[in-house]
C-alpha cells in the first residue's frame, strides 16, 4: 500500500468516526402514538378495501444512505409488504405490496393428480420481476412499497374486478393496475408514472421471468414431451424452443407478441399491447422429478408518455378458450400437423363441446363421437369394400397372367393393365377411400394426448383418460413397453388382428403384404401403451365398429352380381382401345425394362 492510499483511508476512517459521534443518534425506544397508529392503519385497510387513499412516509424517516442511493424515489422504499387477492370463479391471483409482485397463481377449478390445490405458478418456483432506469440508476420495482387498491364494477358480461396498486411521493407517483373480468383467465396490466419530471430516463420497462414449471400430472415423461416455450411474432409466425431435454436458447430479433410457458394441460403467458423487443428465452430440463421444465424470458416493453401496457393469460390450454385470447395464442394447443389440424380444429372440438352439454361420461362421449364419424365416412367404406370386393372375384384372371407371365415382371404389370382396363376394376379403388380416411385416424392421435377434457375423467377401470390405464403392473420392465399392462391397448391390439383376418378374406393380397397387416397391431402395441388410455379406448372402438360396418355390407354384396357386372364390363370393352395415359405408362415400363437388360 502507497502513501496516496494510506491516507485515503484514514481520511475515509475520520469522516465516518466524526459522523457517528456528532450526528448519527443511538437506538430509542420509539413513543407510539395510539390514535395516530389507529389512524395510519385504518388508511391501509381503507386502502386495501378499495379507498383511493395512499399511505405516505415522511422523508425524515428515511435513511440517508437510502436517499442518497433512490434520490426522490427514496420515500417509496419504505414500507410492510402485504398480501392483497385478485379473483373471479375461475383464477385466483395472490400480490405482494412490495413491488405489486405476483407471488401465486391457482387456478381454481382443478387439481393436481394429488388432489392439490393447482398453483400455475408460485413463490417458490417462480420470478417475475421488472425493472426500470433512472437518472439514480436501474431498479427493480420490487424496490418499492405500493399501496392497494381494489374495487368491482359491473360490466356487460360479468363484474370486473380492479386492483390497483399506487406508489406516492410528492414528486409524483407510480400506478400499476390489474383487472380481471369474470369468466375470463385473462389479466389486463397498466403501468403508469406520474409527474417526476426528468426522474425516469428510460423508455421501456425491462422484465425477467423464470419459471420452474412443476408437475401436475402422474405421467413426467409425457408432460416433459408436451412442456415448451412458445412465442409468436407479430409478423405472424409461431415459434418453439421444442421438447427436447437439452437446454435450449433463443435471441428474438423480431418483435414478439406473446410468450407462452406451456405444460401439457396449462399456459401461463404474457401478451404484448403492440410487441416485446429484445427477447431471449431459456429451456432446461432439470434432475428433480418434481419440476418438468426450467422455463425463462427476458424482454423489454415499451413505454410512451410515461404508460405501457401487456396482459397475462393464467388458464388451461382449451382450443376455443385460447383463440379468443389473441392471434395465434391457440397454437400452444397442438392440433397436429397442417393435414390433420383441420379435422380437430373444425370437427372434433365441436363434437367435444357439443356432446359436453348433454353427456358427463368422456366414455360415452368418445363412443357417440366414433359412431357419428364412422356414419359421415360409411360411403367412403362402402366404395372401399365393393373396390376390394371387386379385386377378390377377378382373382383367377390374376392368376392366369401370373402363372403365364410370372417369368417378365415387365410384361406381368402390362397385362394387368389390359385386364383391369377391359374388366372396369381400378387396383386403386379399394385403397383410395381408405386413405381419405386416414387425417381422421392421425388427428386423433394429436387430440386426446392434448385434450385437457379428459383431464382425470374415469371410465370403467381407467381413472383417468388422459393417461395410461394401469389395468396389471409388472414386476420388471419390458424394453419399448413398459413396465405395465394398459387394458385398452391389449384391447385395441386384439381387436385389430381380427379385423386384419377379417379383412385378407376379402382381399387379394398374399405373402409379405398380407403378413404386415398383424405386424403393425403389435408394434403399435407397444407404442400405445404409455400413450393415454382416451386414445386407445378410441381406436378400439373405432375398429369394432369398422368390422360391424364390413359385417353389415357383406350382407348386402353379393359377389355373383359383382362378378356379372365384371363380365358385362369385359364384353362391352372388348375392343377398347389404350388411353393415352395408359399408353405412356407402358412406354415408360417398357423403356424401364429395356434400361434394366442393358
């Protein structure tokens, strides 16, 4: 140490000796004032009531070094954080007058799989906080005490609740409000600054929120599939940080709408007035099996004329819930992919919150929602068993061309060509109608692993639809099944192998084509079976029902007539000539074929 240095803290050592002796008083024993301290606390219960009265502290109660540090701010940073509740039937939202922090959010009509009380979010695993700059430097709100609040009002459709929360000095003031309609799970949120002139420097408030999203279902590994950050742009683009268990980051360049935290059933996001800026967003997957995502974000919100606004969306992740909340905000449900959404957005949530107002029972909700799409789609698998049927009568022609052509794979598929042109069959007729059907079968595969209708709703053994039926637990785990037995998939496995056999009687299909169809019921098998018990109940009955629908045309398709109308088609295109199309296909065999000897 220098001379320079020594003598720097021996002076910095007498300022502070000199200030303790002459002006910095002892501890005393404060004198309160009874009247005075019953008057100070009925203006905070007034306050908390929905008075528009603001409690105040003397500048001579703050500290020197406080004010030295917050400037005119100072007064505001005194004060007791209380607790203050916003809520309607639906969402139940718990503040700290320190800072106006959200300490707690419950959603009201559910649980978890505990049977809990269903906390969103919480102290302890949750952090918002905000912050802005003045000419003292930066400070996070939760510097200050504010003062509640709360007043109801009515409105078209319901009371509107409002809590405000104000931060007073002299120089001004700082408001920040909250209302909540009834019915909804939206918060709207106002921020204001009042007067403190050339106090605030910044243009935008700056906010940070980590969320460590804890699990409110049995199943971790399938809510960690479902648990992402999401964000959409306001140019119109949905983004996503994905499901993978690998930390994952992301610095938005464009401007943001909203920011969704989203779990498998709920979403706890933030929407923008106009947009964010400066977004960056975190997602980790930690080690404790209490929490299934570690979820961050940090951007700004601009502010004008001393105001800025943004909302908060605290609710389940119901489809029409969320389409009215802004543009895009449905998309933290998963619908499918673009060729299979369709059938979930624009029927099957329909038919859900239809049959809703008549039947309790999900059982019997999928049950009635598999007849009626098996009824719009019976023409489609009538075309396709009078396709297959049509295919099964003219199997000894095929047999003819194989057994005389057999040798020449070329010249096999030419006169296959002929025949089924000169029959009137189409190979693809049986197929076709089938395939129609196949966005229905895959949007379903989408829906009901998302669908929050299903939430802990029972039918028969299964005590909860949106998870696995645990019918049989095994003693040791299967690899790529399971260490459990889900009744409902065993079921749909069965019930598919029959309708396999039953279906290779119509059909001309043999070896290895004809095997597969009992192949993939078991690889299936073994998929479902962690999958939620709603979808499995689902295909189930979807296959029972198909085979009623094949039993019941059966009845009504005679092959003799089938077979007359073969040969009535074959005599009158006896003479027919070649289509163009089918010309240029032979053309194309038959270069294929020459290529092939070269």
């Amino acid at each position: 140490m220098d001379r320079n240095q020594a003598t720097g803290l021996i002076l910095f050592a007498a300022v502070i000796l000199i200030y303790s002796i002459f002006f910095a008083s002892g501890p005393e024993t404060p004198v309160v004032d009874e009247n005075q301290a019953q008057t100070e606390q009925e203006s905070i219960s007034s306050a908390i009531d929905g008075s528009s009265a603001v409690v105040e502290t003397p500048i001579e109660l703050v500290d020197s070094l406080r004010a030295s540090k917050f400037g005119v701010l100072a007064p505001l940073t005194v004060g007791e954080a209380k607790v203050v509740v916003l809520e309607n039937e639906q969402v139940k939202i718990t503040f700290s007058t320190k800072g106006a922090a959200i300490k707690e959010v419950q959603l009201k009509e559910y649980e978890s799989w505990k049977g809990e009380p269903l906390l969103l979010l919480s102290e302890e695993s949750s952090n918002l906080s905000e912050s802005i700059t003045t000419r003292f430097g930066e400070f996070n709100l939760t510097d200050f005490y504010f003062t509640p609040s709360l007043n109801s009002t009515p409105g078209e459709e319901g009371t509107i609740h409002e809590l405000t929360f104000t931060a007073q000095t002299e120089s001004g003031a700082i408001k920040q409000t909250f209302t909540l309609n009834d019915g909804e799970y939206v918060v709207k949120k106002s921020f204001e600054i009042e007067n403190y002139q050339g106090v605030f420097t910044g243009n935008e408030v700056k906010l940070s929120w980590t969320d460590q999203v804890k699990a409110q279902e049995k199943d971790l590994a399938e809510s960690r599939r479902k648990s992402q950050v999401n964000y959409y742009l306001t140019s119109g683009t949905y983004e996503n940080l994905g499901v993978s268990d690998d930390t994952e980051e992301a610095a938005v360049t464009e401007p943001v709408k909203w920011i969704g935290f989203s779990q498998r059933f709920f979403t706890a996001g933030i929407i923008a007035e106009n947009d964010f800026k400066n977004v960056n967003l975190t997602q980790s997957t930690p080690a404790d099996s209490s929490i299934v995502r570690t979820m961050g974000a940090s951007f700004s919100v601009p502010v004008e004329n001393g105001k800025s606004a943004y909302s908060f969306y605290f609710g389940p992740d119901k489809y029409k819930t969320l389409k009215k909340v802004t543009e895009g905000f449905e998309k933290n449900v998963d619908m499918g992919y673009f060729f299979v959404s369709w059938v979930n957005k624009y029927i099957v949530v329909h038919l859900f919150e239809f049959l809703e107002k008549y039947f309790s029972n999900y059982g019997i909700i999928i049950i009635i929602i598999v007849f009626l799409i098996k009824l719009a789609l019976s023409p489609l698998t009538y075309k396709s068993y009078i396709g297959m049927a049509k295919m099964r009568v003219i199997k000894p022609e095929i047999d003819e061309l194989k057994e005389k052509f057999g040798d020449d794979p070329t010249k096999m598929q030419q006169e296959q060509m002929k025949l089924f042109s000169q029959l009137g069959v189409s190979p693809i007729s049986g197929c076709l109608p089938l395939l129609l059907q196949m966005p229905f079968l895959f949007a379903m595969f989408f829906f009901f692993p998302n669908s929050i209708e299903l939430r802990q709703e029972s039918f028969l053994w299964a005590k909860d639809l949106s998870t696995y039926d645990e019918f049989f637990k095994l003693p040791f785990t299967i690899p790529f099944y399971g260490s459990h037995v889900s009744l409902f998939t065993l079921l749909m496995t069965v019930s598919q192998i029959i309708y396999t056999h039953f279906n290779n009687q119509l059909t001309t299909a043999t070896g290895p084509m004809k095997n597969l169809g009992y192949i993939m019921p078991v690889m299936f098998m073994f998929i479902l079976n962690s999958y939620p018990a709603g979808l499995s109940f689902y295909y189930f009955v979807s296959n029972v029902f198909t085979f009623g629908q094949q039993a019941l045309i059966k009845l009504f398709v005679d092959d003799t007539k089938i077979r007359q109308k073969v040969e009535e088609n074959k005599a009158k295109n006896v003479n027919k000539k070649k289509s163009k199309f089918q010309q240029r296909l032979e053309d194309a065999m038959k270069a294929a074929d020459a290529n092939k000897k070269k």
